[in-house]
C-alpha cells in the first residue's frame, strides 16, 4: 500500500470546542495522515532530529498524537488514510484550477509533485515504514485522495466513526445519524475539538450534508476552487437556508417569483459552468475501491524487529515506546 504525495493544509476556521461528547469507544478511526503529519511538522521543533541529525519531528509528532488518540478514544479500528494522489487529474480536468498553486513540478506520468518543506519530504517514508511495522492500517488508492478513502470507509461503516483531520473539507461527512464525528486539532496536535451536526450549524447554519454546498458556493482558495464571486460565506449559508441546497438554489435562479436579489440572481447564472462540476471536485468519493485490509487496532507490533531497528535509526526513542505501552494496554482492556 505504498502511496505517493503529501498534502498540507492551511488551518480551518475555530468551532466553539464542545466537552463531555467523548464516547466511551470508538468503532472506527480514520486518520487524515498528511493532515496530521504537516500540523505535527509544525508543532514540534525541528530541533527533534534522528542520530544523524536527520530532522524526525513529523513522525515523532505524528506517534505521539496517534498515541493520544487511542489513549483518549480507545478506537476498535484505525485507518492512517493516506494521499495516493494528492491532486487527482478527474478533478483537475473539471476545475484546471484545482490545487494548480501548490505544485512544484508537473509529471508527464503520475502525480504531480506538491510544494512542501524541504525537510518534511523525507519523513513521510519513514512515517509509512513505521506504521506497517507496527501493523497500524495504511491505505492509499491510486487516483484518489486521502478524503476520498475517508469517505468510501465513512459510507462502508456499520457503525461510529471519527475522522481525525485539520481539513474542513471533510465536515460534509458528519453525521449524527450515523455517528460519524470530525475531531479537529485546535491547537497543534493535543487539543481536539468535537464537531457534530450541532456545531456545523450553529457555526456554518448547515448540518454535515449541506457543507459541502456551502464550501463550493463559497469557494476556497487554498484549494484553487474560485466559488461564485460575490457570494461568501454567510451568503452561502442564507442561500442554503432559504432553498435547502445547490438544486434549489439553481431552481430559483431560473424562478422569477424567487427572493433573489437581481445582483444574487446574475451572478449565480453566470456562475452555471462552474456549479455543474464543482459539486463532483468537492464532494468526497463514497466508492474508492479500497483494498482488503485489517483495520483492527493492533495490540502488538506486527515486526517488532523492524520497529525496533526504526526506533534506534531514526532516534524515536519515547514515542514508540509510549505508543507501544498504549496498544499493550489496550490488549489488557479488551
């Protein structure tokens, strides 16, 4: 399950943090890994460095916060999701735009290559190297995004699951029906904050299925997506709330009865070409051909000489023993 690319992701807008919504256990975990690994990057000293003096801060910060999530949430099963392809060409052939400001080199073959750190770049095959050593879940599937295997896990689970991520892309699968929470890093790695169907609307006045209408109409230019020019946030929200969705909105367009003002009505018409693809570039893929794979959270390492080889090369010392007390100690609880 090799995968290709990183990913970093501009922080997300602050919900008010909601407490005491902790579950007891948590069916499934789905690990925005790129996510995750930039914002460890940046909150952990580049000073953290490997015995030769290779910087390792991403993936001591990555093991340290994947240990506090098992330790805080107890989670069955877990999934590090990975970006096979960070920038899928299906979506780029519908919107050119589409993330064209973070590429740093165009490929005639493959993916191409993201503008990322110089010393990041080289932690992420270290950071998969240790995951299958200790027999966590990786997945990454050509042609798709890290959401995207998000999503297709999301729309197969039977029962809760929390999405761990730092991308408000990822909001629109929240569901409380279904159980399906995003835990969003406030700050740095060590503080979560819940967001349910609850918090989407008293922040955006939308619930998981309608963000997704709001962040095209909105647009998001850290992602190259343009919106409709003249229509912001709020604005979105107030269109949603008086015509449920894009369908409605679009309806409305054409109805002259509709309260939209004439600004409003020319600038969603001119719009058209835009909004008949951004809904396929935005929303996340529910049908990525996942590979068969045990999403069971390990309660010891499957190479326990690899992960101790890793540990001594690359100097993750506490980390991986922290970690390694924590799946133990889960193999004791269950």
């Amino acid at each position: 399950m090799a995968c290709v690319g990183v990913r970093g992701r501009a922080a997300g807008a602050v919900l008010s943090v909601r407490w005491g919504m902790m579950r007891d256990v948590t069916g499934l975990m789905l690990l925005d890994t790129a996510s995750l690994y930039f914002r460890a990057y940046f909150g952990v000293p580049e000073s953290v460095k490997a015995p030769d003096g290779t910087p390792v801060n991403a993936v001591r910060g990555l093991l340290d916060f994947i240990d506090r999530l098992v330790k805080d949430h107890r989670p069955e099963r877990l999934v590090a999701c990975m970006d096979a392809d960070w920038r899928p060409q299906w979506r780029v052939d519908l919107i050119p735009s589409y993330k064209a400001h973070r590429v740093a080199e165009e490929q005639e073959t493959g993916p191409d290559v993201e503008e990322v750190p110089d010393t990041l770049s080289p932690q992420v095959p270290v950071i998969e190297e240790v995951l299958d050593a200790l027999g966590i879940a990786r997945v990454g599937v050509a042609g798709y995004e890290a959401d995207d295997v998000i999503g297709t896990f999301t729309a197969r689970a039977d029962g809760p699951v929390d999405i761990v991520t730092g991308d408000r892309d990822l909001y629109q699968l929240v569901d409380d029906a279904r159980g399906v929470r995003v835990l969003y890093p406030v700050k740095g790695v060590g503080t979560l904050q819940v967001t349910d169907e609850a918090a989407l609307r008293a922040k955006y006045g939308v619930d998981g299925k309608g963000y997704a209408d709001l962040a095209l109409l909105r647009g998001d230019p850290s992602d190259g997506l343009p919106g409709v020019p003249g229509v912001g946030e709020k604005t979105a929200a107030k269109l949603l709330a008086e015509f449920t969705d894009l369908a409605g909105i679009l309806a409305a367009v054409d109805d002259p009865r509709s309260k939209l003002t004439p600004a409003q009505r020319r600038r969603l018409d001119e719009a058209r070409p835009y909004l008949a693809v951004a809904p396929t570039v935005v929303r996340v893929a529910g049908d990525v051909p996942l590979p068969d794979v045990d999403t069971v959270l390990p309660r010891a390492p499957r190479d326990p000489a690899a992960v101790e080889a890793l540990a001594a090369r690359w100097g993750l010392g506490g980390s991986i023993t922290r970690l390694l007390a924590t799946l133990a100690e889960g193999r004791m609880l269950t």
